[in-house]
C-alpha cells in the first residue's frame, strides 16, 4: 500500500485533552474530552475516542508530548471519522489550523528530533 502522506507520521500515545469549538451536534454537558493520540504529524493526528465527532467540527487541544516533554496547544479540524466499534468507538483524523510558528516549531524538534 502506498503512503499518500504529505508530513512523516509518528505513530505514539501521547495524552491529549480536547474543547470542542464549533459543531453542529450537541454534546450535552461535556466540556472536556480526554483521549490518547494514534499517531501525529506536522499537519494532524488521529485519535480514538468515544465521542463521535461530525467532519468539520473544530476543537482546541492540549497534548503532551511523551517523547519530548513538552505540552503544546493547538487548533484542529475533524477532516474523517471511522466507526471502530458499533458506533461506541471512533478513530478520528483531524487537520491542525492555525498553528502559531512556535507550535510547528516543537513539532518538528519532537517529530524528527531536530
């Protein structure tokens, strides 16, 4: 199978907290969404999570970066969603957008460890 990926892809858990921004859905009374990342890049990450999130729904998160030690924060957009189990667990793949120069910055250094 070939890699159609524009940005090398680091396949790692790192804890990540999520706020969701915009969506079309309500989400009731949950504010703060906790999860792992299944991989993560340059341009994005995909997680799992219990909550199904529409494609194009906006969220702000906070990851830490196992590897490096660092914490960042950082905009992203649901570009996919994939039902893993019975509509109970979803893989997600999310865009990262309008990421400060400084964010892409620690992600290349942890990424590549440059």
């Amino acid at each position: 199978m070939d890699e159609k990926r524009e940005a090398k892809r680091l396949r790692e858990e790192n804890k990540l907290f999520f706020e969701i921004l915009s969506s079309q859905k309500k989400f009731g009374h949950k504010k703060i969404f906790y999860t792992f990342t299944k991989d993560i890049s340059l341009k994005g990450i995909s997680i799992r999570t219990d909550t199904f999130l529409p494609v194009g729904t906006i969220v702000e998160m906070k990851i830490k970066l196992e590897k490096s030690s660092r914490i960042i924060r950082i905009k992203a957009k649901v570009r996919w969603v994939k039902s893993i189990f019975e509509d109970e667990v979803f893989k997600v793949g999310l865009e990262f957008v309008d990421t400060a120069p400084t964010v892409i910055q620690q992600l290349i250094e942890h990424i590549y460890g440059k």
